[in-house]
C-alpha cells in the first residue's frame, strides 16, 4: 500500500451554525483531496458552502464532524511552522487601512516572524510581483478595489506558503489585473505550490485548475478536470441561436434563456446541425464550457 500522498484530506466534513433563527448546515459531510503542487477550484453558487469550506481549512472555523488534515495533521493540531506554510487571500480584504501599502506587508511578514532584514528585500520584491511598486508609499485606504485585491495577494506570500487559498482572487478586478493575477498564479503552480481556490467565473476555473470541486447547498455534485466535467455532463457543441428561431432545425437538447435559445450538440452532428441552419438565422457557435456544466449541475435559479 503506498501512502497518501494527498496535501488537504477531507472526510465527511460537516458544519452547521447554530443561528437564532435555526440551524444552517453549510457543509454537509464533504470528501475531497488535494494533491500537491496542483491547483483545485472549489466552485458553487452563492452560499453553496465554500467560503465555510476554506475558513475550516485555516483554522478559522471548527468542523462539527469529519476530519480535516493539512500536510496530513488534522487543522486543529497543526504545529506553528506548519501554519506559516498555510496562507489565505480572504473573500473580503482585510487590510490595515490607516497603513501604507509597504507597512501593511512589513507589518504582516513581522506576525510571521520573518526578520526586518529579509522583509527589507522581500516587500519591494513583491510588490513589484503585484505592480504595486508605486503605490508602496499610499495608505491603503487610497487604493482601487482592485489594487487592494493586489495587495492581499502580495501579502499571502509573504511567508512563501507551500499552501495558498484564494476565496474569490479576481472577483470586481479588470481584465488586466486578472490576466496578472492567472499569470502569477499558475507561475506559483509551476513552483510547486499548492493552490485552492474559488471563483465565479468559469473562464477563470477551466484555465487555472487541474481539478475542480462543484458544490451546491454543502454537497459535492461531482468532481474531475475541467475537460472530464464537459464530457461528462454536456454535448461538445453549442449553438447559441438569436430569437426568432428558424424552424425545421434538427431536434436537440435545448434551454431557453431569454432573446436567444442554445442548442446542445454532440460533436458528430456539430457539422450536420450547422449546415441546417438558414443563411439569415442569427447564431453564435461555441464549444462547450464550464460555464454549461455549472449550469447545469447547479440550475439558473438565482440564490437568494
Ligand atoms: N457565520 C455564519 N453564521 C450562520 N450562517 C452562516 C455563517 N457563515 C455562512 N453561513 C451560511 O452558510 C452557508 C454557506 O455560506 P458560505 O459563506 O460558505 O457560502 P459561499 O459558497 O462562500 O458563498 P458566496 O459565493 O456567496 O461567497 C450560507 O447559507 C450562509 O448563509
Ligand atoms: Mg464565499
């Protein structure tokens, strides 16, 4: 038997609040695994149970039930140097705002116990890392959201994590700061380091994660590569037909989501189907994405 070589294990982890107005049972009895040097996307509609998830994975949050373990110690019983090789980039920032960019880093590499000399390299280091290096100077409390998102990247590496978490890393950044942020983290992957993370945008999970985790209400509706997801749970093609729809098209699978009507496709009909549409017809054809097997997986129905 050869041992398990698996970063983060989880079994059966549960956790329900206790709340005035009733129990919420946010994780209900959860298995995964995360190997190391990957990076996985745990992914689910609003409230589906992920950033519980991730706040039991640093310590911040007990499970009620189920195992937990990091670097295979259970959470609760991780040793100090351990926890330093753990880092989070939180859903919702928080930064010292009365400090500057530069202080904020140096402040946080001194909590880690990192000393002044290394800091002194380090922070000007990551900072330029994270396109930064102007702004070192100006309080927090003066940047851009997105600017701050930056930040609290730079400063989850201070202590060169093995393991780094991400709720939501990209969430209200513009199209540049994303593609920096994707650009940095799969340069973290390729170093060996471990990512997890979670988003909203499916473009974002199907090039960043070699596995992913779909959650919804605290279970798992299923796992795999982003490219065993799609095979899996959706026909290969969509047509994305704009309403009004031609008549006599071939009969697939479809949904109605407003002013036009996908069509889904599987590969060997892809070419027959295209042919059949008339010349004026409207259309957009696409491969099939994450974006379809979320969807489905989890419906359209907007969680309140
Ligand atoms: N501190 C808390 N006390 C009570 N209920 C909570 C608490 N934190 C979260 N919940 C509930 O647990 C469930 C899961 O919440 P969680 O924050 O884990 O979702 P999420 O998947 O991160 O969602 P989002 O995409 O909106 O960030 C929700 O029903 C939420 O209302
Ligand atoms: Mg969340």
């Amino acid at each position: 038997m050869t041992a398990d070589k698996s970063l983060i294990v989880a079994q059966g982890l549960t956790k329900t609040y206790t709340a005035k107005s009733g129990d919420v049972m946010a994780v209900k009895g959860i298995d995964f695994k995360v190997m190391p040097g990957t990076c996985t996307g745990l992914l689910g509609p609003n409230g589906a149970g992920k950033s519980t998830t991730m706040g039991m994975l640093m310590g911040l949050t007990r499970p009620t039930e189920g195992t937990l373990t990091i670097f295979g110690t259970p959470t609760s019983e991780l040793t100090r140097e351990q926890r330093v090789r753990i880092s989070l980039v939180p859903q919702e920032d928080n930064l010292d705002p009365d400090l500057t960019v530069s202080e904020n880093l140096f402040v946080y590499g001194l909590f880690f116990g990192i000393a002044r000399s290394v800091l002194k390299d380090r922070v000007p280091q990551l900072l330029d890392y994270m396109q930064l290096t102007e702004k070192s100077g100006a309080r927090v409390s003066q940047l851009s959201g997105g600017m701050k998102r930056r930040l609290t990247i730079a400063r989850a590496l201070i202590n060169d994590p093995d393991l780094l978490i991400l709720d939501e890393p990209t969430t209200g950044l513009d199209p540049q700061a994303r593609v920096l942020i994707w650009q940095r983290l799969l340069e973290l992957k390729k170093t060996g380091k471990t990512l997890l993370l979670t988003t909203h945008y499916m473009d974002e999970a199907q090039r960043l994660c070699d596995q992913i985790i779909m959650i919804d209400h605290g279970d798992i509706l299923d796992e795999g590569t982003p490219r065993q997801l799609i095979k899996k749970h959706v026909p290969g093609h969509v047509f994305d037909m704009t309403k009004p729809i031609p008549k006599n098209l071939p009969l697939y699978e479809q949904e109605d989501v407003g002013d036009s009507v996908l069509f889904y496709v599987n590969d060997e009909d892809a070419v027959a189907f295209r042919k059949a549409i008339p010349e004026k017809a409207t259309y957009l054809h696409r491969p099939a994405n994450l974006e379809d097997v979320f969807l489905r997986l989890t419906g359209r129905r907007i969680r309140e």
